[in-house]
C-alpha cells in the first residue's frame, strides 16, 4: 500500500527546527519557527497562565467529553477579544462559533464549512502568505488564488496591486486577511487601508477571512484588531480563524476559535450546527485543557490584567530587538537601509534578501530562518545579536 507514496520535503517552517538542532556550531541562531523566546532563549509558560493551571487542577473534577463546540466560556472570551465587548454582531445573535484545536483546527474547520458550501469556492490568499495555508486551505478543497501585497525590492506593501486583483474577485469568492503581524513579512495594513478593503468588499461581495494568530503583538490588543472588527460590525458575512498559541504562549496545547458572521440569526444557528458536525467528522470535540486556561484567564479580573500585561511586554520586548537589530546592522558598516525593520510589526520580518543569501546564512554562518528571508524577531537577543549582524553584512 505505502509504497505509492511519494517522499516528501521537510516542512519549510517545522523542517527548519530538526536541522537547527543537528547543527554542533555553539553560535548557531534559530529565528526559524514563530515561537516567543525570551533574553535566555527560552519559552517560558506566563505567570497567568501558570496561575491559571493551578486553579484549573484544583477546580477540575472530571475529564468526561466537553461539548462540542467546546468551552462556551472560552469562546465569549475570545470573542470578547475579537469583537469587543460591546459588538453589535453578537449583540444580534449573528455569531457562530467553535473552539477549535489551535489557529490551524479553525482553519480547516472554516475551509471544510466553505467547501459544504460551494465546491467551487475560490480563497484569495496574500503573496506572500504563511506557507501552512495552502495545505489547510487547499487540502479542504479549495482553489487557491493569490493577491499581490508585499514587494520586496522596497520592502512595502503593494497596495494598489492588491485592490486591482481584488476588484476582479466576484460575489462568492473569499479573501484571506491576516488581522495583524502578517505572516510572514510583518508589513500590515494602515487603517486607512483596511477601510478601502471594507469598500471593496462591499461593492465586490467578497467574503472576508480573517486570520488573527497575532492579536496584541502589533500594537496591543485593541488596537490589533481593528480589521476585524471594521469587517465584522459593517458585512453581513465574515469568518475568523483565531490563534492563542503566541498571545497566551499556550502552542502545545492547540487552542484556537472557528467563528463565522452570518446575515441573521437562522443563518447562525444552522451555522452553528453545520460547525459543530464538520468538528465532529474530524475529531470530535477539541481538546479541553488549553481553551480552560484561557477561560479562567479572560473571566478574572485580576488574571486578565496580569495577562494583557505579558502580552505588552512581550510585544515591547520585539519591539525593541527590532531597533537592536537595525543598529548593529549599521554599526557593522551594512551600506543597505534596513529601517523597514522596525516599521513591521509582530514576531516576523521579512529581510528581503535572495533564497541564496538565506541558504549561506544558515550554512556558512549557522543562522536559521525561513527561505523566503522570514526571521522570527524574538529568537535575536543582546548575546546573538552582533553575530547575527555581522553574519548578515558578510553575506550581503
Ligand atoms: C510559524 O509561522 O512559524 C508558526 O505559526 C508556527 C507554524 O506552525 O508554522
């Protein structure tokens, strides 16, 4: 049976970590896989996360099946997040929604609820976007277009190439918005930006899909998702696949949420069904233990605070790599402007040099990212950080 199948290539983001650990160079540096590290290098758990641990193991008292749509309490968190507390949507009872097994579950729970609803549905995604789309997206069904939106020549979004492609889109169609800290250039739109997508998509018909596996590491919390809801509060359609694996550092225990804006509150309701029985034909309900956490967190006070307060200082801490990195480039004499560095935001940017440079990064100077030149900000630190410079001058 096996025998038919063909070998296959590491995963471009996940390969990276195998190779990185097999590298004997003690300087090595792995801005590879989008994971917060701190000054050490490590991923530690947050405070209120472990505070939340405690009360979870103290307060469980079964592991029988959870519902499933999962933990309601989870998702009014989340959506409270999303949404705001005070958004009209949910107000109306137009939100569908499931806690799905992390960012990349809601993903495919979305593109598996598209395709039931039109084999011949077309999902527009960003070029470039986050590598994991294709197959989450693709392997559903769907057929994938992409948009132009980041030119690396001036490091810049391409807007104006971006609005011509998506004036062609038609009703019916579906294009992928990152909500925030695009994947994987780290170039987002200005809100001015956002609002000529809301126009477009009003006048073309198109259906937003929004991901957010960033929220709070652009600009905080509220301020992050502005896109989603100027989408959300002003269409009568939008979906939304969320992510807490950076933003409450919960990645092993894959917590995401699966939600959908219907036009009334019929359309939700059978939404809401259609969800829960695509959940149920891939794995049932999901895991219950991260999406616990997340609830204890967002319906305590104290808690809540505590955690907004990681979350800022994790984003200021990316922040200020960004200005560390720009400066030793130029203390290391890099006659290029690498200032758009600092201008992107969230835990990537895009460097904008060739697959070439990359490959010699990582094997002349054990540096490892992403080929497309994608760096994960937070894995630069004040002990790597001039090794990385001055790797970086060399090969350019
Ligand atoms: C990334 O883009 O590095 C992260 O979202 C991790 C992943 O699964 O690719």
């Amino acid at each position: 049976m096996f025998e038919v199948l063909p070998p296959l290539s590491p995963d471009p983001i996940l390969g990276l970590s195998a190779a990185f650990k097999e590298d004997t160079n003690p300087d090595k540096i792995d801005l590879g896989v989008g994971v917060y590290k701190d000054e050490q290098g490590n991923t530690p758990i947050l405070t209120s996360v472990a505070k939340a641990q405690k009360i979870l193991l103290e307060q469980e008292t079964s592991k029988a099946y959870i519902s499933p749509q999962g933990n309601q309490g989870f998702i009014d968190g989340m959506l409270s997040l999303l949404l705001g507390e005070t958004s009209q949507v949910r107000m109306a009872n137009r939100v569908a929604a499931v806690q799905a097994p992390g960012g990349c579950g809601a993903l495919r729970i979305l593109s598996e609820l598209l395709v039931r609803c039109s084999e011949k549905v077309r999902v527009w995604v960003s070029d470039p976007t986050w590598a994991n789309h294709i197959p989450l997206i693709g392997s559903a069904g769907l057929q994938l277009e992409t948009y132009p939106y980041f030119d690396k020549e001036t490091a810049s979004i391409r807007f104006d190439a971006m609005m011509e492609t998506l004036r062609k889109t038609e009703k019916g169609d579906v294009v992928l918005l990152h909500g925030c800290c695009h994947n994987p250039t780290g170039a987002d739109l200005t809100r001015d930006q956002w609002d000529a997508v809301l126009e477009l998509a009003q006048e073309r018909g198109f259906l937003p899909f929004l991901d957010v596996a960033y929220l709070g590491f652009g600009d905080g919390l509220d301020a992050d998702a502005y896109g989603v809801r100027l989408m959300a509060e002003n269409l009568p359609e939008v979906i939304i696949a969320a992510s807490c694996s950076k933003n409450f550092g919960l990645y092993r225990e894959r917590v995401g949420l699966a939600a959908v804006i219907s036009n009334n509150s019929q359309t939700r309701d059978i939404t809401q069904g259609q969800l829960q029985y695509v959940a149920r034909g891939i794995y049932s309900m999901p895991p219950s233990y991260g999406g616990a956490l997340v609830d204890i967190i967002l319906s305590d006070e104290a808690l809540t605070k505590e955690w907004i307060g990681e979350v800022d200082a994790m984003r200021n801490r990316m922040q200020s790599l960004r200005s560390m990195l720009v400066e030793k480039l130029n203390e290391n004499g890099l006659d290029r402007d690498f200032s758009f560095v600092e201008q992107q935001k969230g835990m990537f940017s895009f460097l904008c040099i060739s697959p070439q440079q990359v490959q010699a990064m990582r094997d002349e100077h054990s540096v490892y990212f992403v080929d497309s030149s994608r760096v994960n900000i937070a894995g630069i630190n004040k002990q790597n950080v001039d090794t990385l410079a001055k790797a970086l001058v060399s090969v350019l």
